[in-house]
C-alpha cells in the first residue's frame, strides 16, 4: 500500500452530511478539496477543521444545477491539485450535493421536478464523466441516494424518483470503471437531523417522532452516522465492495 496520502472531493461538502464526510474522510487521513453552493463562510470553517487536523483541504465554488460549468469546474480543481497538493490526480470522488423538494405527487410542477433531475441525476452523471480522467486508477467513487427509494413517504415522489435513477446509474458506473479498478457504490441515508428540506426531520416534532417508531433503532440519524459510512468506502478496507447500494438508515421500515 502507497504511503502517498489519498485525496477526496466532496460535493457540497460545507454542511449537514457534506460537511460530516469531509471531517470522517480527514480522520482517516485523507486530504479533501469541498465544494459549495454559496456559503463560503460555512465551507472555510470546514477547511479550517481539517486543517487543524494536520490534513490539507481546499474549496471550489460550483453550481451542479449548471452542468456546462463542468469543465471549467475540472480546470479549476486541477488548478488546485497543481497548487494546494502538488499533484495533478485525486483518488474519491463523492456526489454529495442536493436538495429535496417535499409536495405532494399531484402538486409537484415541472419545475421541480426539472431542478431534481438537474442536481440528483444530470449532476453526478456528467460532473463524474468530467472529473473521470483525474481519478486515480484503484479509487472509488460514492453516490448519494435515499432509503425514499425502497419505501414510501407522501411528498418524496419527485425526489425519490431522482434516488432510484442514481442507483441505477451506480451499477453502470461500476461496470464503466471497473477495467480501471475504481469502486462504485451509493449509500441510501435513512431520515437525519440537518437542515435538509427546510429541517424538517430535526424541527418537526411529530415527524421525528413518526420516524423514530419505524425504526428499529428507535432514533432518527445524525449526520455522523452518514459521513462515517462515506469515509469506510473510501478506504483500503472496503477494496472489495463495488457496485453496492449500502441503506444507512437504522433499520427503518423493516
């Protein structure tokens, strides 16, 4: 095994589940480079917590609603491969970055279900096929979906569609980069306590307490339980897992 220290890019990585990954992946000792939508200030204090950890981290501001960005997006982190690690790779790549949308079936507009498909599917299908020639052979990549994709819950119809495309899209990948040893697989979150759709699962008592009863846990998530996940797969000790939907959801709805 290479002493050479790994590289990470986390998709919305300045909070809730991004900024947890970033912190877990940087515990195992990797170094991380953090997008974000707007919140700079959010996205440096992540930085800063890495840095203090002895590891190397950097940020990009990126858009993934705006995919003909993408290759500015590659030159701008080959930039900073170049400048902040001294190198011109990165061996994980996890598509992260998204935003649910809760209404019900027969309120949701085209609109919305535009902007799902733009961040949940347009998103880690062409950002990923941008970024594949900086990846390291024998690295990996992780998906985002949702344990909305096995079950049901009114008002998640838009977002939950998205969820299932990206599984899907998960075993194509797998199967594109298998010839250079790059692991794909997706982890499909159970409800946790962020500021994800407006806080609902952490603001929303009854809803939290609905949640907690079909767990077989008995609690809703915390982001850590997430971004713990994240960091195995990007890891020697999850070499042999590959093209594999990982439910990190505390056994809810069994």
């Amino acid at each position: 095994m290479s002493n050479k220290t790994k590289i990470a890019l986390v998709t919305g990585g300045s909070r809730g589940l991004g900024k947890s990954m970033a912190l877990e992946l940087a515990k195992k000792g990797l170094d991380v480079i953090l997008t974000y939508h707007s919140k700079q200030e959010e996205v440096d204090k992540v930085v800063s917590e890495i840095e203090a950890m002895g590891n190397k981290a950097s940020s990009l501001q990126l858009d993934v609603t705006t995919s003909n960005i993408f290759d500015k997006s590659k030159d701008d982190i080959k930039a900073i491969l170049k400048s902040k690690f001294k190198t011109t790779h990165f061996d994980y790549l996890i598509n992260n970055a998204g935003v649910g949308v809760y209404a019900p079936y027969d309120k949701i507009t085209d609109a919305q279900l535009e902007n799902m498909f733009k961040i949940h599917i347009n998103a880690p299908f062409f950002l990923t096929q941008k970024l594949a020639s900086l990846l390291n052979n024998g690295g990996g990549i992780v998906n985002i979906s949702s344990g909305l994709a096995r079950f049901t819950t009114p008002g998640y119809s838009a977002y939950a569609t998205m969820k299932g495309g990206i599984e899907t899209l998960t075993k194509y990948q797998a199967k594109f980069f298998g010839e250079r040893k790059i692991r794909v697989n997706v982890i499909a979150p159970g409800a946790i306590e962020t500021d994800f759709g407006g806080g609902v699962v952490r603001d929303n008592a009854d809803l939290n307490n609905y949640i907690t009863s079909t767990s077989a846990l008995g609690r809703v998530g915390l982001p850590d339980d997430i971004g713990s996940v994240v960091a195995f797969l990007c890891t020697d000790d999850a070499k042999w897992v590959n093209a594999q939907r990982l439910e990190v959801s505390g056994g809810i709805n069994f």
